[in-house]
C-alpha cells in the first residue's frame, strides 16, 4: 500500500505539538526523530535504557524531524495540518520555538516504510517495565513487566520522556488492588501498565476512535483485557468512574480544562499522575489543580517535559 510521507522539520519543545496535530489525520502512524532523545537516553541520565544506536546519529541536525505517514487521498489535507501547526506557533506566543516548520512529502511503499522503522527500536527498560515492539523477541528477567505494543504505534523518542515519567510515578503511587483512570489512552500503555502492576481495574478514555481501538487491540494482546475497560468518550461528560489512581498524559492547556472533572473522579486518599507539561506551563497547571483541591507532592522532568504528582489537600 502506498502512503504519503510528509515530514515537518521543528524543534524538541515543540515536536510534541505538532505530532499531537498530526495524529489527528492519519492513520498510517507519527514517528519522531530527535537526536538529542538518543544521546540523553544513552547518557543513563533519563534513568532509561534504549539499546539502539545508529552509528551516525551524531553527524544529524539538530532539527527534529516529525513525520506522518498519510493516506494519498488525503494529500489535500496538507495546508490544513500545516494551519493548525501555525496555530499553535501562535497560541504560544513566541514562549516555544517551533524552529523553520518546512515541510516536505514524499510517495513511499507502506510495507518498505514499517520494515525500516522496525530495525531502528528495542526493548526500552523503565524501572520494572520493559516496553517492547510486538516484532521482537524478549524474554523478561525476574521481576520485569514486558508490554508489547503493536506495530501500528508510534514509538516516536520525541514521546518518550513524557511516558517514562508517568511510569516511574505509576511504580512509586500505584497499590495492588487500587482502581486506575487513564484519561487520554492512546496506545493504553500507562493501563496496560497499571494492570501488569496489580491494579484490579483500569478505565481507560480518548475522544480518537483510533486510539481507543489500539488501546483494545493491545490490552487483548498483553493478556490483561479482563482487567481494562477502554470507551471512547470525553471524561467531563461521565459521571461513573472512580479511581484511587488518576493518569493523564496530556498537554497543560487540556490537563488546566480536566482539573475539575478529575477531582471529581478521584476516591479518598487518591493520587493524580500528570505529565506532558512544558516548564512555563507548570504553575498554571498546579494553579488548576490546586483550585480543585489536589497539591502538588512530587516533580519530575525529562528533557523539555515535566510531570506531576497531585494529592488531597488537608
């Protein structure tokens, strides 16, 4: 199958925005390329190992480059993405640079694109967790939760600090039996996660049919789809859900929006995990929850990106 690659050259601090626009439009998959996540992760510093090293990575830019891989028929939706990026340069007011946002496309075979992308990732260890490629064999070692995730997922490094820090918290917050919201699933890799970790139930949410049905495909695959419930529906119009361990991995200016409706599904005693946050967003974040009753009671950051850990006030 032939798809139609477009690449857009930015940033590190801005190369989560723009591939959180173009998920919106494809369905053939988002990668990221940043040499500065390869030389951190091998640094030790992120406290993550990648065993993956191009021996000429180093001789790259230091642009990032943010591709997607779309349909052809969706070539014409080129200047529409291309808006929404310009958007969000905007909205941020000169407080990130989004670097020269050039952009190029190229016809490529989808079969030829995948077998390539596939060679360039293994095994990634987080603390007890090892994420791993579905094409690839691993075998644990003791104590080790392995999470497969499919072939259709973005294992873009320019995600990657932001899911680390969420893991390493769920590691320290989370206890056995406790219930656990991810709001903003995407692959379902925090729940999946959680479940591997001892929680009795995980609810997952996403407003992208895409995601929740890749969330479903992987927990099926990881064996812990008696332990997840994946909806597609947005979490401020639910009035269900509990859960002592609140997940979401999103952009500050969504996670400002949620602060209510997440307190509001938070049991007594309960913890909110965040991240996804650039360091200028920080305390209009803390400000947000904290308005609805939640503290600040740790802090992480990776690279460009920050996390959070929210309790209770007392």
């Amino acid at each position: 199958m032939k798809y139609l690659e477009l690449t857009i050259r930015t940033t590190s601090e801005a190369s989560e925005l723009v591939a959180d626009v173009l998920w919106n439009y494809t369905e053939g998959g988002v990668a990221v390329s940043d040499r500065n996540d390869v030389i951190a992760l091998q640094s030790g510093k992120t406290g993550v190992f990648w065993d993956y090293l191009d021996e000429n990575f180093r001789s790259l830019p230091d642009e990032v480059l943010v591709k997607a891989f779309l349909l052809p028929e969706k070539e014409g939706e080129i200047p529409d993405i291309m808006r929404e990026v310009y958007s969000c340069r905007e909205r941020s007011a000169g407080e990130i640079d989004f670097g020269t946002l050039e952009e190029t496309k190229r016809e490529i075979d989808g079969d030829d694109w995948i077998e390539i992308w596939k060679k360039h990732f293994r095994p990634i260890h987080i603390g007890k967790i090892v994420v791993v490629p579905e094409w690839i064999e691993y075998r644990a070692e003791e104590g080790e939760k392995v999470i497969l995730l499919d072939s259709n997922m973005a294992f873009g490094t320019g995600e990657h600090e932001t899911t680390a820090m969420c893991l390493e918290f769920l590691q320290e917050e989370l206890k056995r039996g406790e219930h656990v919201l991810d709001i903003g699933c995407g692959s379902g890799i925090l729940g999946i996660a959680a479940a591997k970790l001892g929680a009795e139930k995980c609810f997952l949410t996403d407003v992208d049919p895409v995601a929740v049905s890749s969330a479903r495909h992987n927990a099926k695959k990881n064996g812990v789809e008696g332990k997840i419930a994946v909806e597609e529906r947005n979490l401020a119009d639910d009035t269900q859900i509990s859960a002592d361990l609140i997940l979401a991995n999103i952009t500050a200016e969504i996670l400002v929006a949620l602060a209510p409706a997440a307190r509001s599904h938070l049991n007594a005693g309960g913890r909110v995990i965040l991240s996804g946050i650039l360091p200028d967003r920080m305390e209009k974040v803390k400000a947000a929850f904290e308005e609805a009753g939640l503290i600040p009671v740790k802090e992480a950051r990776k690279g460009e990106w920050c996390a959070l850990v929210l309790r209770e006030a007392k």
